[in-house]
C-alpha cells in the first residue's frame, strides 16, 4: 500500500480509503452491520487506513459502525469525517442555512413524502461545534484526524466557518481541515487559511475537477485530493450488468447511467483496457482505482466497500504504479467512449 502525506498535517493516509458512505445504508438499499464490520476489518488487514464518513450517512449509523470496527486500533487509522449537512436542526435550519433536499431514512424523496424531511446546508461555528461533539461520540474517539465541510453554505461567511474548524484544530478535536463540494473560488479561499484536503467527485468518467482547474489548484498548494466516487458508484467495476437488480432506496435503481445502453457502452470501453489489466494482473476495478491515484502526485481514492472481498480487491489497487503514458492512454479512451 503507498502512504501519502496529508496535506502539510504531518498525517499519513493510504491512496485507498475505505468510503463508508453505503454501509450506512442509506441511498444504498440498506445495509447489514456485521458485514460492514468484517468490511473495514479486512480493509485494515489490507493496509487501508484512511476511513471517510459523514454524519448524514445513515444519520449517524455510518460514524456508529465505523466507531465499533476501529476499537482497538484507534490509533493505527486515519479518520475522516464531515460536518454542514444537517437534518434534525429545523429551528436553526428556519432562514438561515441553504435548503438542500428532501430525504427520508432510505434516501432523498419528495415534500409529500409523510416521512420526509429537510437536510440543509448550514456551517455556522455553533453548529460545527455541536455536530463535532456528536461525530466523536458515535466514533467513540476524542479526536478526528480530517474534519470535512460536506457541502458549502452560501449563507454563512467562509471565515466564520474557517475560524470553528481552526478553533477546533487548536483544541486537538480535529488535526486537519478539509472541504467538500466546493467551487474553485471556495477551495481558493480555503487555501488561504490552510486547506489541506479537497474532496470532489472524481472519476475516469467524471472529470470535472480536471476541467475546473481544481486538481491544479491542489497541486499549488500542497492540498490533498480526495476522489469520492471513484468506481463511479461501482459502474467501473464492470461487474454491473443489465440483470442486476437494485434493492429498494439504491440510488443506482434510477440513475441513467445504470441503464442497459451505458452498461452496454462501459463494457466496450473496459474491454479496450483488457490488455493493460492483464499485464499488470489486475481486474478492471483495480485498474480504474490505479488509474485515479496515478492521476495526482497528493490523490486519495474514496472506494465505496460494502464487504470484505471487496475491501481485499481494492486495497490492492493501493499498490499499483501505472506508467504516465498508460495513464494518459487510459483517459483519451475514457473520453472517446462516449460514457454520460
Ligand atoms: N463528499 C461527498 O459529497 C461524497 C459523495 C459521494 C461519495 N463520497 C465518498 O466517496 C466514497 C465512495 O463513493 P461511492 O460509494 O459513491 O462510490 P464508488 O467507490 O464509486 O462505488 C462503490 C460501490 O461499488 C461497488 N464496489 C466497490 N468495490 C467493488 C469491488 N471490488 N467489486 C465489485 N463491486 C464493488 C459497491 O457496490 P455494490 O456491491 O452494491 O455493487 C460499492 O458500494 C463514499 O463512501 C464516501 O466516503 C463523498
């Protein structure tokens, strides 16, 4: 496995991350708390020590079963969490915040939805203090190695916010800062006070933060990537076919991307790399997590693992180093594809 520094913070983490997003369950068809334990056991047995979660997981059930799995190893793992998207706060949520969308406890929904509720966008210090206290309880630590704001809140000033995470460094409860979801002019501005993890969706197929100038913008100022998404919701695994069948509340049952065409299409496009996986032993999703730590010197691949063979297989990804010019191939393939 290769370790990279964090940002400046002196914390080192895998290249793989274990992404603890689907063992909470929700937007993902539910989840089953002893896999998701043997999951990040065999994640740690493999070398990954850098765990991403959010309270919005699962309203807390993700934080909570990584607070089990990491008893007794605290110390040997690098956990990364969020703060800014919260659901249960109406009356602070009333005028202020950015409304975000509507979820029930399987996944986002619609206002007529009778268990609907809101889940804001909202980053005053108040609040980040508050959801801080909660995180360290359901994670059963006294501190959080990276603190991510999940999403940015329009309504309230940058420097507001930078001045509780920052208070929050000093007090020892966090060790890093980091953001998520942002603009390039956020992330700027996060630079300035001391950034020292981006995290954005990243993908062979999603290249967004290329195109923005975001990665770049990491690149000159030592910041660290985090890639979420990085299989695509499992799309790059190529082990989804047009026969799968998504339990009730996965986001995948609905998303354009899981239709039979661009199935079809992501097929056609892994079978081109079928050489290159070959000759580096690797299957496809191995190959495509490879790819995305081989795209920044400082990146991080967030793998969405809901099992222990899964765990094993990515984390082996960890210790791929694919020459640049197979990197670059691999993209110019990606973008010829025509994959949405
Ligand atoms: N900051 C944000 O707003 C944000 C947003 C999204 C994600 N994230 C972070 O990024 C992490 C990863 O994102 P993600 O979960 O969307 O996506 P991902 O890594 O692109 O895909 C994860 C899914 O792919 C499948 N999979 C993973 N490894 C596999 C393997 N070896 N073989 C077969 N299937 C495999 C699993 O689903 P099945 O087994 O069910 O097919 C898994 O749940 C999240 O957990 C979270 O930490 C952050």
């Amino acid at each position: 496995m290769i370790y990279r520094q964090i940002g400046n913070s002196g914390i080192d983490a895998s290249v793989v991350a274990f992404g603890a997003w689907a063992i909470g369950g929700w937007m993902w068809g539910g989840t089953e708390e002893k896999a998701s334990i043997d999951a990040l056991h065999a994640a740690f047995d493999n070398g990954i020590n850098l765990v991403d979660t959010a309270p919005a997981y699962g309203f807390g059930r993700s934080e909570e079963i990584v607070g089990k799995a990491i008893t007794g190893r605290r110390d040997k793992l690098v956990i990364a969490t969020k703060c800014g998207l919260v659901w249960d706060k109406k009356e602070w949520a009333a005028g202020k915040g950015v409304f975000h969308f509507f979820s029930n406890e399987k996944g986002s929904t619609t206002a007529d939805d009778p268990k609907a509720f809101r889940v804001y966008k909202y980053l005053r210090p108040e609040s980040i203090i508050t959801e801080v206290e909660a995180s360290l309880k359901r994670l059963k630590t006294d501190y959080i190695d990276i603190l991510q704001t999940h999403w940015q809140d329009e309504s309230t000033p940058l420097d507001d916010t930078l001045a509780a995470l920052i208070k929050l460094r000093e007090q020892g409860k966090i060790r890093s800062i980091g953001c998520s979801n942002a603009a390039p002019e956020q992330v700027a501005a996060y630079c300035k006070a001391g950034l020292d993890v981006d995290q954005e969706r990243f993908s062979l197929v999603d290249r967004q933060v290329e195109k923005n100038k975001i990665i770049d913008l990491c690149r000159e100022n030592n910041v660290s990537f985090f890639a979420y998404s990085p299989l695509a919701n499992g799309l790059l695994t190529g082990k989804i076919t047009p026969e799968r069948k998504f339990a009730e509340g996965d986001l995948r049952a609905t998303r354009p991307r899981f239709a039979k065409e661009n199935l079809l299409k992501v097929s056609a496009m892994l079978e081109k790399f079928k050489d290159i996986a070959q000759q580096n032993g690797l299957t496809y999703g191995q190959l495509i997590i490879a790819w995305t730590i081989g795209r920044y010197e400082k990146m991080h691949a967030l793998c969405g693992i809901r099992n222990a063979n899964q765990a094993a297989e990515n984390a082996k990804a960890g210790e791929v180093i694919l020459a640049k010019d197979v990197v670059e191939l691999i993209a110019k393939t990606a973008d010829a594809s025509g994959i949405s």
